[in-house]
C-alpha cells in the first residue's frame, strides 16, 4: 500500500466518522445514550468506541502501548464526542499526511489490551484501524434505524462518488 493510498484510505475514515457524527447530533441526549444492545450498548458507546480505538491505535503507530482505552462515559453529547475527536482526528491526519513508504513498511511491536504483544507492518495496522472503524459504523447504521432516526451512508464507493462530483465541480 503506497502512502498516496493511505492518505486517501484515512480521508475516507474521517469523512465517514463525521458522517456518524452528524447522525449522532440529530438524536435527543437520551436517544444518544440509550442502551440497544449491540456490541456497545449505545450510540454514543459504539461511537467512542470507534473514537477510543483510533485513539490507541495512533499511538501504536508512535511506539506507545496504552493499557486502556479512554471512558465513554465522560461524553454526555454527541457534540463533546465531535470536539474531542476533532482534536484527535487532526493530529492522526497529520501523520498520515507525512507517510512514507519506508514508514508503511516498518515491522512495528505493540502491547495489545488483551491478546500480547503482536508484531506487523504498520501498514496493516493502519489498514485495521478504518476497518474496524468501516464494522462499527455499521452497527450505529443499526442503532440508529432502532431508534427511529436517518441512518447514515458511509459506503468506500460513496466517498469516491462524492469526492468525484466535488473535483468535477472545482
């Protein structure tokens, strides 16, 4: 995977978190928080979940192994959720930006929460990261039809289209 791929590997991850999020921000703080049932009880759970994730895996990719994810629970809101992440999505996009090829192939070690220490090239690490995050986007698809609000669309082949129409318009 060359860095120009995952550069636009990572450009679709943040469009379709953000597409989450603006669904998440339609919903009532209670309807945010509801438990459903589903891998994470909530909306809210199964987001920063997704948040929590990109969070430990960019600092992985730093050589740090954290030994918990950060709480949920501080995130009353879908907008202190978006404000938080904000943050945290631009610092990870920066070091996307500056990849090289040499950086993807560099053999990384880390400290999994549960399973031991796992060697792989970062590369696929970072491909990990926006599939996990591509999974539970589509279990807040679920949830959200649970609750009676506008699922999202955050299909690969809808950012291409999109990204397309807005080149085409430029």
């Amino acid at each position: 995977m060359s860095p120009d791929e995952m550069r636009v590997l990572f450009d679709y991850n943040a469009w379709a978190n953000q597409r989450a999020l603006d669904a998440a921000s339609a919903l009532a703080t209670d309807e945010f928080t509801h438990a459903l049932g589903s891998s994470f009880p909530s909306v809210r759970d199964t987001i920063a979940h997704i948040c929590g994730a990109e969070w430990i895996w960019f600092e992985r990719f730093q050589d740090r192994s954290p030994s918990a994810l950060p709480e949920v629970k501080t995130f009353a809101t879908a907008d202190a959720l978006r404000k938080h992440w904000f943050l945290q999505e631009a610092e990870l996009l920066v070091f996307v930006e500056r990849l090289t090829q040499q950086d993807l192939d560099h053999v990384m070690e880390y400290q999994t929460l549960k399973f031991g220490v796992y060697r792989n090239p970062l590369w696929q690490s970072m491909q990990h990261l926006v599939n996990h995050g591509t999974y539970h986007r589509g279990q807040v698809t679920t949830l959200l039809r649970q609750l009676g609000a506008q699922p999202i669309l955050t299909d690969l082949m809808h950012f291409y289209r999109e990204r397309a129409t807005a080149d085409a318009a430029a």
